[in-house]
C-alpha cells in the first residue's frame, strides 16, 4: 500500500519547505531562544505538508478543500514568524527570501488544486 498525498507535487514541496524552516530553527541567530515562537514556527511550517496529507486521507472532496484552506493558513502563519524572526536578526534577508519564495510557490499549488478539487465537487 502506497500513500496518496505522496503522489502530490504541492505535499513535496511542503514538506521540503517544513525541512528548511526546521533548518533555520537549528541555527536561529538569537542570543535568547524564544522557545514559544520557535516550537510555533516548526509546527506552523510542518502542518501545512500534514494538513494536506490528513486532508488526502478524509472521505470526500469538500473535507479535502478544508484541509488545504487549513494548510494555507499554516504556511501564511509561517511566514508572517519568519518576517519576525528576520526583523529580530534572527534569520537573514536571503533565507527569509527563500522561504518567501517557497510559500508563494505553495500558496499557488494549493490555490490551483482547491480550485480543480471545487470543480469537479
């Protein structure tokens, strides 16, 4: 038996972004960890690839969209702590951008599969 949100180009990529906001949480640079944000940051970023499997595995399509307008809400909510986390000096321009650039493509991924699951609903 094979999973099937494993065949969702959009859950790979969530899943790579969830690995790089791990990877920024690893080497924060703050002299004080701020333990609350950091643990919301990594739980932010990491629900977006499991609301989109948890979603997969529901009975119907319109629980589906749910769990993918859930998703889009966990990667908004990470971005807006690493947009903290670089104005603290925490992350860098360039990694904040990156991350950035990966939510974007993701947030259109989701949009783009929302809209395809809603037609045939």
């Amino acid at each position: 038996m094979d999973f099937a949100f494993k065949d969702l180009k959009v859950w790979r990529r969530a899943v790579d972004f969830a690995d790089y906001a791990i990877s920024l949480t690893e080497n924060l640079q703050s002299n004080r960890k701020h333990y609350r944000l950091v643990e919301q940051f990594e739980s932010s970023a990491t629900s977006v690839a499991m609301n989109i499997a948890e979603g997969k595995g529901r009975n119907s399509k319109k629980e589906f969209v749910q769990y993918l307008y859930i998703s889009r809400g966990s990667l908004y909510e990470a971005v807006t702590l690493a947009i903290l986390f670089n104005r603290r000096h925490w992350i860098s321009k360039e990694q904040l951008e990156h991350l950035e650039n990966e939510a974007i493509e993701i947030a259109s991924m989701l949009k783009g599969l929302i809209n395809s699951i809603k037609k045939s609903i």
